[in-house]
C-alpha cells in the first residue's frame, strides 16, 4: 500500500513570498531548496509516482499547447488521447501530450531515435544535423559543473538559439535533464507549466522573460520554485485519493480489479471502458461507479457517456 503522506509536501514560506531585490544567490538557494524537497519526495517512489507525473506531463503540455498559438485545455487534451482509436492520429494538440507523457515515462539517456520522434509528435521540423547538435548541447549540461538551475538554463537557450521553433522541446529536455543530474529513475515534468507564470515575467511586469535574456537564469530558478510548489499540492491530492483507493481495494469483488487499479495509480486517467483490463464494458462500468461511491476514484469529463475516470 502506498505510504500516506502525514502532511502535505510544502516549501518554506520565504522561498514562495520572493522579493524583487532577491539577488542570482538568493533565487539559487531557493531553487536548490525546491530541488532538495522535490528529490525527498521522489526518493519515496509512492504508488501513485506514475498519475502524478502523467498528471504534470498534462499541465505541461497545455503550456506547450499555448506556445504553440492553440487554445486546447487539460480536458480537450485528455479527449485528443483517449477518445482516438489505436493507430489513429489525436492531432496536434493530442501529440503534444503524448511528447510530455514519453518524456514523463523515459528512462535513461536520450537517443538520436527518441528525439526524432518528439520532433515528430511536437510537429517540429527535424533533420540528422540539428539531431546531433541537441545531443551534443546535452552532453555538455551533462558535464557542465554548474549548479542544475543554470545548467538548465543554459541548455534552454542553446537549443532556442540554435532554434527558437524548439523551445518546447528545449523545456522537456530540460525536465530530463533535472532527473538524469538528481539520478531519478524518470522525469517530472514542471519547468514548460511555469512557461506563462509569475517566474518569467520581467521585473517591471510588461513583458516575458526569454532563454538568452539576463534575467534567464533567475526566472528559470523561480520557476523551480513555483513549479514544485504546484507539484506539491498535485501530489497531495493524488496521494490522499491513491490512499483512499488502496483502502477500499480489498472491498471490490470485480475479477480483473487489481488491473483498473494500477492503472489508475500509473495513469493520470483511463477511459470507462477500461482497455487493456480484459473487463467487459458492463463490468468495468460497474466497477468505475463502485469507485465513484467510495471516493475512491473521480470522473473527470463531466460528461453522462464517453467518460474518463481518474484519481
């Protein structure tokens, strides 16, 4: 059973009420705060670390969504992905969060073919040569001595300078590279969410915070800050629905439960009908109304059919 979490996950008051006057060392020690507290939640590796990092590959691709000049919301996304067919194209929007959901669930290094096929998700226009100059801008944050903010920063605006067409792809790498320099078996994706947040804002307030900007450094920190925050508090609600969950499992007398329950501890949502579960649409219905009375799962469409259920 996942480890209920006593008290929700929270960053010192100091670091989330900042000062325009903060210094480069003050965002740093903020953002390495973030990092340390983030990294203590992660090492506990919860039951429900998978929802809760799909659940931010959604936030972060409704960012990317608006980068990308369309107005899609968590809801149309989650619609793109689960109500198409296998083998059938979810549109832009649907393969933007599909590139977060593969970037949330990568292990290891990043390959030539794995970038290749988020340029193809995210639309980006790709080739060998921009390929090779990604992984190459990769090695060097690996090997930088930098403290991780700024080497996140600093592999951001290469890629945008290189690109300025790729900067979404540039903030999922980013997330990545986060996990690979902390040794987390997976990404959380946070940094493309704060994309349009307090973070990057300019100081005067009428205008955005750009990788390659001065000021890059520091909103990349903050944005850590603020991007944890809100991990925190996803975090608590899908812990205190995944604890809710595995209490009343035992309770549920439907053959093939135990599959509907992992997926729903691994996936930000799955659809009524259950795919992949061997249950019949009668039973998972059933099953997903038993959930729903115990409060042991949510129905996140709002809609009477075609329904989608979640922590």
């Amino acid at each position: 059973m996942a480890k209920p979490l006593s008290s929700p996950p929270r960053l010192p008051a100091w670091a989330l009420s900042r000062r325009d006057d903060w210094l480069e060392a003050d965002v740093a020690f903020a953002a390495g705060i973030a990092l340390k507290s983030l990294d203590d939640l992660v090492r506990t590796k919860p039951a429900w670390a998978g929802c809760w990092r799909q659940r931010q590959a959604l936030r972060c691709a409704a960012a990317a969504v608006r980068l990308g000049a369309r107005n899609e919301d968590e809801h149309a996304l989650r619609d793109a992905l689960l109500l198409t067919a296998a083998g059938d194209n979810p549109g832009p929007a649907g393969n933007a969060y599909l590139a977060f959901k593969r970037l949330a669930a990568k292990k290891g290094v990043i390959t030539h073919a794995f970038l290749t096929e988020l340029a193809a998700l995210l639309a980006l226009p790709w080739d060998d040569g921009l390929a090779a100059t990604v992984i190459d801008r990769i090695d060097e944050a690996l090997q930088s001595g930098r403290a991780v903010p700024f080497v996140v920063a600093d592999l951001v605006t290469a890629i945008f300078v290189e690109r300025p067409d790729a900067e979404i792809l540039a903030w999922g790498l980013a997330d990545w590279l986060i996990a690979t320099r902390l040794k987390w078996e997976h990404p959380v994706p946070i940094l493309m969410a704060e994309r349009y947040g307090a973070a990057f804002r300019t100081l005067g307030g009428r205008g955005r915070v750009r990788p390659g900007d001065e000021a890059f450094g520091r909103a990349v920190c903050l944005a850590l800050v603020d991007g944890t925050e809100a991990a925190f508090r996803a975090a608590s609600d899908i812990a205190r629905r995944a604890d809710r969950l595995l209490s009343v499992a035992p309770k549920l007398r439907t053959k093939g439960a135990d599959a509907v329950i992992r997926k729903l501890l691994e996936e930000d949502a799955i659809q009524a009908t259950a795919p992949g579960t061997n249950l019949s649409r009668w039973a998972s219905t059933r099953l997903f109304e038993r959930l729903k009375s115990l409060g042991a799962a949510r129905e996140l469409s709002g809609r009477s059919s075609f329904r989608i259920f979640g922590l």
